[in-house]
C-alpha cells in the first residue's frame, strides 16, 4: 500500500466513482468528501474497505480540497475527481516515486465525452498538479477553477495520464453550467453588462469552436464550445444582475 492519502470531492458521482475507486486500492487511505449525495455515490464508496467517508456542506471546490486534506492521514496528498480515473501506467509511475516535499507532481490529462478523445475545444491534453505535500502546499481557496498554490513552486512532470470524463450528457452540461455561472457571479468584484455578456459568449463560442479548433471534433465539440459560450453568457448576465441589486 501506498503512504499517500488520496481525496475525492463528491456529489452524486454514482456514474463514475466506482471507476475512480476500482483504480485507488493499491492506495491505504482513501477520503471520499461528500456535500449532499442523493444517489448512490456512498453506498458505492463503502463497498471500499480503504475508503473513510466524511460529509460537509458546499463551502467552494476550494476549501473543500483542503478540508478533505485536513483528514488525511499521511502529509502526500493525491487529489482526484470523482470524473478521473487514474490509468495503470501512472500508478506505476507514482509508486516508483521519491517523492520531495520541495516539489508538487503534475500528471497529464486526456479528456473525453461519451467515450471520444476531445482534442479541441481547449479540452486537449492538459496538465493538473495533483500531488502535493500538505505541510508546505495546498488548493487556493476559490470557489471555482481551484488550483494547489505556493510562492516558489518546482513542478517535476509525470509521463502518464489521468483520464477524465467530465460530462456524460447535454443534462450535465446543463447543471454544471448553472453552477459554475452562480459561483463566478458570487466571487467576482468584476463590472457586467448585457453587452458585455453578449460578447464574452461569442468570444468563448469563436475560441473554443475555431481558435481551439473544437470544430474537428465534430458534434462533440460543438456541444462543448456551445456550453462554453452559454457559461460565459450567463456569468456575466448573473454578475449584472447582482451588481445592480
């Protein structure tokens, strides 16, 4: 077993923990942090005997992450998504580690919808630092769009991906739209307006459909460029409408 603990964030993620989870057993702690599950997401997690299952309220993805990390019981922390699965080749890749704490480790991720690669959009293999030492680093406290922070950070990149599939239908793209654009309206302190709405979802539709050449990826990716476009909307819509409450 691996002296690293391992947190995954979840709410009714019972479509795709049990991926997660199947590829975490070589791991000896495993927390599942839960806020507000109404499916299945914990019966699956305690069929896991190196799972512990703790629950809290939304206080943002990002002071989820280090509460999640304040349980752990080794200082290496492995942060993963309830969406990612961790590929065979990068357990094997962490296991052979010597690990420093001076460093954070990123890993590769491929991302997919409905089984296809997504290599437009903004949606191509991209880089996520998830292994990191709790006494020196930890995740911003964003509420939204997270990331593990430190002054002086040295990355050592990893070879190996984490695969990740975000959405399984337009109904999450839906959902996940709805709260991604009530969390960027609560903490930004930006100036909005229709206009400015209006154009930041032609800019997000155009980049990601064009520029990012989301185009190529068929269907797909004018589905995500379209969601993109959407958020972009009404982000800026509902920090209009707060700024003029």
């Amino acid at each position: 077993m691996l002296e690293i603990s391992v947190t995954v964030l979840t709410k009714n993620a019972s479509k795709s923990l049990r991926d997660t989870l199947e590829l975490l057993k070589d791991f000896s702690d495993v927390i599942i942090l839960d806020n507000g599950s109404t499916d299945n997401t914990l019966a699956i997690a305690e069929n896991y005997p190196n799972v512990r299952i703790f629950k809290h309220s939304f206080i943002g993805f990002g002071p989820l992450h280090n509460l999640a990390s304040s349980y752990a019981l080794y200082d290496w922390i492995f942060s993963i998504d309830s969406d990612e699965v961790l590929s065979q080749n990068l357990f094997e890749e962490i296991r052979t580690l010597h690990l420093d704490e001076k460093f954070v480790y990123s890993f590769p991720r491929k991302n997919f919808y409905k089984g296809q690669h997504i290599k437009g959009c903004g949606w191509g293999t991209n880089h996520v630092v998830r292994l990191f030492n709790r006494k020196i680093f930890s995740f911003s406290q964003d509420q939204v769009h997270e990331k593990v922070v430190a002054s002086q950070m040295s990355i050592i990149y990893l070879q190996n991906p984490l695969l990740h599939t975000p959405y399984h239908s337009i109904s999450e793209f839906l959902h996940k739209m709805q709260l991604y654009s009530d969390l960027f309206a609560e903490q930004s302190n930006q100036k909005s307006s229709p206009s400015k709405a209006l154009a930041h979802a032609f800019m997000a539709f155009f980049k990601s459909y064009i520029l990012k050449k989301g185009l190529f990826d068929g269907y797909a990716g004018f589905l995500i460029s379209a969601y993109n476009g959407h958020t972009a909307f009404y982000k800026y819509l509902k920090l209009y409408e707060k700024n003029a409450c």
